[in-house]
C-alpha cells in the first residue's frame, strides 16, 4: 500500500465556531494507482490533500506513505496547486530547478534532472521563458515537471485544470494522462468535474458535501486513453453523477434532521 488514510477527522475552531469538515475518513491507494477525489465545493478535498501534504494537521487519526506517517511536508510528495501556481519571476528553468535546489540535489544532478524533465513535457527550448510568455498548456506541464523533479513517491494535485476553459482542459487532461503514463506515479487528484475525474482516473472517490464523508469508491476499468464516445464511458459519468445527486439528498436530509432537531438516524419520510 503506497498510501494509508487512516480514520481522518478534521475540526476547524475558530473562536466559538467549531466546524467539523472531514468525518472519519479512510481509504488506502496502491502503488502507481490514479485516483481521483470529486465531491462538490466546500466537501473537505483541498483540506484533505494538504493533509495528507503534511500542510496542515488531522484533529484525528493518520497518513502513511510508504509506511511512514506524515508529519510535515516532504520530497516523497510533490504537490500541485490549483491555477498552477508557477513563479511568475522566475524562467521554467528555475521554476523546475527550484525544488531541487531545495532538497539540495547537486548542480549536476539538477543539470541532468533538468534536461530529462523538460524533454519529456516537451518543453526543450522554452526553458527561459516567463510563465507569462507561455501557453496555458505549457504552464501545466511546467508544473507537472517541477512536482515531479525529485522523483516524488506520491503525486498530490488541487484541481490542477480548475481554471481551463472546456475544449483546453479535455487537450490538457490528454497531455496529464500521457505525463503520467511515462513513469506512472502514484497521483491523489482533486476534482469536481465528473468527466475529467472518469477520463483520468483509475479509481474515483466520492466525498459528500457538508458531512464530509466518503459515500462512493468506484474503480474505472476502462483501457487508456479513454473514448469519451464509448457507451461505458458514458455509463461510468451516470453513476458518479447519481452518486453526487445521492450525496446532495443526503445533505439536505442532514440539513433538515439538524433544522428539525430530529435525532440523527431516525427516517425522515
Ligand atoms: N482554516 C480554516 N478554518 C475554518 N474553516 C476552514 C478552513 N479551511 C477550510 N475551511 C472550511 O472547510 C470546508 C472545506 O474546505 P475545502 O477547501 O477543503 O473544500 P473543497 O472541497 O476543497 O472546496 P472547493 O471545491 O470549493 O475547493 C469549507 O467549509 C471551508 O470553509
Ligand atoms: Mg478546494
């Protein structure tokens, strides 16, 4: 097992305010396995990433990684964030060189590391440029490329594609897909989107919105790539979609037991 989560509970208390975010959450991810984390805004998934990330703290329970538990952040997990988060003063050269100066990996082992990141995100001949002189493309694989610069064990992404119009994120989540066929990385990604989630992931974990509950564990056994015409496809998106409409009735219900001061468990018809 490449990474164990381990009866997760999350509490943010903030003066009087006690908000209890993710509720017992458990599920163990192989190695080399791409699994996706969808649930709708506010369901806890970027509070979950980080801490697996070492980011923040769980209230309860563990994460292990390789057997080890997760303490602070780490080089065994390249991260992510959200709208890609390149540094906008620094070429796609230093943006990739920067973690591994970080981990204090020799000048000619970043050389090396450099030149073999940058040829297999196509990327040869754009090392000096600014993000700003970059495609949105080329931006992502940039990222990509810097999170895996020192060969992480686990591959963490918030939303890498969030920001991306429809027709650039289906091209994106093919240049991802074929990133992370070359070495095929462990990858926790988050999502909301229910086609993106099917079309990259091998297994796709649905968390719920307010309980912050993990309510659907599906594997995709589709082969790669994926054909977004292919009825199975298609049937994979309807039950994923159910599974999130499901998660909405749930909530309300939970909604309406608190509103009712019904005692949890009990039917409400
Ligand atoms: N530091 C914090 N203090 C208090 N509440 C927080 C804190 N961080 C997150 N939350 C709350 O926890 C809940 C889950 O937030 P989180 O960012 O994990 O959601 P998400 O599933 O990633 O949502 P989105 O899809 O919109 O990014 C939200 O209700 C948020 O307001
Ligand atoms: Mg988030």
């Amino acid at each position: 097992m490449k990474v164990v989560i381990e009866n997760i509970d999350k509490v943010f208390k903030n003066n009087n305010n006690i908000k209890e975010v993710l509720k017992d959450i458990s599920f163990n991810v192989n190695e080399g396995q791409f699994v996706s984390l969808l649930g709708p805004s506010g369901c806890g998934k970027t509070t979950l990433l980080s801490i697996i990330a070492g980011f923040q703290d769980a209230t309860e329970g563990k994460i292990l990684v390789n057997g080890l538990e997760v303490k602070k952040p780490g080089p065994d997990r390249g991260f992510i964030f959200q709208n890609y988060a390149l540094f906008p003063w620094m070429t796609v050269k230093d943006n990739i060189l920067y973690p591994m100066k970080q981990q204090k990996i020799s000048k000619e082992k970043r050389k090396e590391r450099l030149s073999e990141l940058l040829k297999m995100a196509h990327l040869e001949g754009n090392e000096h440029l600014y993000p700003h002189q970059i495609s949105g493309g080329m931006k992502q694989r940039t990222a990509v490329i810097r999170a895996l610069a020192c060969k992480p064990e686990v591959l963490l992404m918030d939303e890498p594609l969030g920001a991306v119009d429809f027709q650039m994120r289906q091209i994106l989540q093919e240049e991802l897909e074929a990133l992370w066929l070359q070495d095929k990385t462990t990858v926790i990604m988050v999502t909301h989107d229910v086609d993106e989630a099917v079309y990259m992931s091998d297994r796709v974990i649905v968390m719920s919105t307010e309980s912050g509950k993990i309510i659907g564990d599906l594997e995709i056994n589709l082969k790669r790539p994926r054909n977004r015409e292919d009825l199975e496809y298609e049937s994979y998106k309807a039950k994923l979609t159910s599974i999130l409409k499901d998660a909405l009735n749930y909530d309300k219900k939970d909604k309406e037991i608190e509103r009712k001061g019904i005692n949890k468990g009990e039917q409400i018809v």
